[in-house]
C-alpha cells in the first residue's frame, strides 16, 4: 500500500476501470489533455487516448445527454460536470432520464453512469461551485448519492460505483482533494454502495455525518474524550440509500445523537437521517437529537466562509449539549 492523496485515489481507480472495461469512457469539460480542473484525469488521455477520454464543450446539458445515449448503446459512461453548482444545466438529463429509464423500459435496459462533481467548501472557491446540493439529488428516486471522506474511501466507492447498473452521483469534496493522505492498496477493491463505516468506537455519543465533516468530527471526539466523552463516528458514505440499519443501531448503543452536515440547515440529508431516528429509535433515545449545519443563506464568499461553514467547535459543543441534557 502508499499513502495517497483523494485525487490519486480518484485518478487510480478511473485508469482500473479504464483498463478493465473498453465500454468506459470518460468525458466532460477539460478532462482530456489539461486532465481537469483539479487535474483528476490527468494523463488518462494520453494512455487510453482521444476515444476514451475526451473533451466536451461548456455544456452540461450536451454533456448528460451524449451519456444516456452512450448508456442506451452499451457504453459505461463517466461523465464529470465541472463543479456541482453547474448541475442545474444538466437536471433534466440525470433525474428525469437517467434516473428513471430503467423503470421506463421494464428493466430491459441499464443506465450504468457515474456522474462526477466537485463540490464543498473550505477552498474559497465562489457559490454555485462549493453549494452542497446532495440533498435535491438524494430526493430523486433512480439514483444513488456517493460522497467518500477520504482516499481510501474515494477509490473503492469509485470502483462500486462504475461498476454499478443504475445512475450514481458520486461527490468529490474539494477540501479532501489534497489535504491529507492515507493507505490506500495498489490492488483493485471495491467498498459496497449503500452501506455506512464506524470511523471510531464510542458509548455516550453517536455523530453521524459525511464527507468533510468526518474529518471535523474526528477533531471534536478527540477532544471530548480528554473530558471522558467517548464518542461514536458514523460515516455515511452513501447518502442515498442511507444505511438506515447502521443510523438505527448506533442511536441504539450510545442513546445520544448529533446529525452533522456541511449543507445549510434546510438542505442536505441530515433531517432525513433525523426523521429516520424518530420513526425507528426514538425509544432509544436519552436526549434530543442534535443537528449542525450551516445557515439558510446563499454561500457566502471567501471571507466570510470560515464564519459559515461548520466545524469541529460547533460539533463539540453540540455534543456537550446532548450529553449534558
């Protein structure tokens, strides 16, 4: 195994599937030669060449359309719409097409996409490029939601993803990108759709979150636990369909439960993870359940985005709030 960055993992599982499977191809905005914006393709093109790997125009529309129709002629398409905010110009393709022409056709024809985009914040980048709108695609029936917290993660959901049948939109936090490093094995593997991870053990807390903010919340256990808080990290890995089994379970073990996101408060999974308690576990429980989030607000700007976002502070003093109730 290497330590890797997200972005090699990334690069690394696209060049597998790229090797494994001649029907795959990737395309999509500056995803040729200059490998993308934040270079996730880069030197697949040169290895695979212009037929496999190419260039779109600016056109997110053309872009999830060449893609059905790829789908529909036995291609196994991985197109990448350049941030997530851009997604708006390609909605009708994934959640009135994509999403729903297997239903349409009786199951005789498989829509196996991969729709890659950056998005999150913390990297200054403008609204409408760091927006987390996991929560307009996680409502739409037909396709499953990704979004890895780490390269180990990033390469194997990566993998299960391409691989699967149906639509998926897998999610690539930029603030993970190249942050930090993991073990990640040079061997194919794959991490299965759908199903949540125990980051960390605990018994008085459970913190259920995903993509950037497991790592906040890494930070905020830490501390509780020099206070004799022992807290359980739940990542969801796939925010549609939530691992409904693992959410019920650790609100079982530790009574206690703060829902996490880096989505604004109405936006988002996060409710939807908190009805699912309440519905299921709410006996359970030995305080109310949690929740931090960002505010209702458009994303702000780049000076005013540390103030926004949710972090490791706001994380811990929630959980001092449940446990203490």
């Amino acid at each position: 195994m290497a330590q890797k960055t997200m972005i090699e993992a990334i690069t690394e599982a696209l060049a597998i599937e790229l090797r494994n499977d001649d029907r795959t191809l990737i395309f999509g905005e500056d995803v040729g030669l200059n490998g993308g914006v934040f270079r996730a393709t880069q030197g697949l093109q040169a290895e695979f060449g212009e037929d496999r790997v190419f260039n779109t125009p600016l056109a997110e529309s053309g872009i999830g359309g060449m893609a059905i129709g790829l789908a529909l002629e036995g291609f196994r398409p991985i197109p990448e719409i350049q941030f997530l905010g851009f997604v708006f110009e390609v909605m009708d393709s994934v959640v009135a097409q994509a999403a729903r022409t297997r239903y349409r056709l009786g199951g005789s024809r498989n829509m196996p996409i991969t729709f890659r985009a950056p998005f999150g914040g913390g990297v200054h980048t403008p609204e409408l490029h760091a927006d987390n709108l996991e929560g307009l695609l996680a409502q739409s029936p037909g396709i499953k939601v990704v979004i890895p917290s780490g390269p180990y993660d990033a390469k194997g959901l990566l993998l299960s993803s391409i691989r699967d049948n149906d639509p998926v939109i897998f999610l690539e936090h930029m603030k993970l990108y190249r942050s930090f490093r993991e073990e990640v094995p040079e061997a194919e593997y794959t991490i299965p759709l759908g199903k949540a991870n125990v980051v960390k053990e605990g018994n008085h807390a459970s913190i259920i979150t995903y993509g950037a903010m497991v790592r906040e919340a890494v930070k905020a256990a830490e501390k509780l636990e020099k206070d004799g808080i022992s807290v359980e990290i739940l990542d969801l890995r796939t925010v549609q369909p939530l691992d409904i089994e693992a959410i019920v379970a650790t609100t079982e073990k530790t009574g206690r439960v703060v829902v996490v996101q880096e989505a604004q408060r109405q936006a988002g999974v996060g409710a939807r993870v908190m009805a699912e308690i309440t519905e299921r576990a709410v006996l359970s429980l030995e305080a109310p359940v949690g929740f931090v989030a960002a505010p209702d607000t458009i994303f702000p700007f780049g000076q005013a985005e540390h103030d926004w976002l949710p972090n490791a502070t706001d994380i811990e003093e929630k959980v001092r709030e449940v446990y203490n109730f």
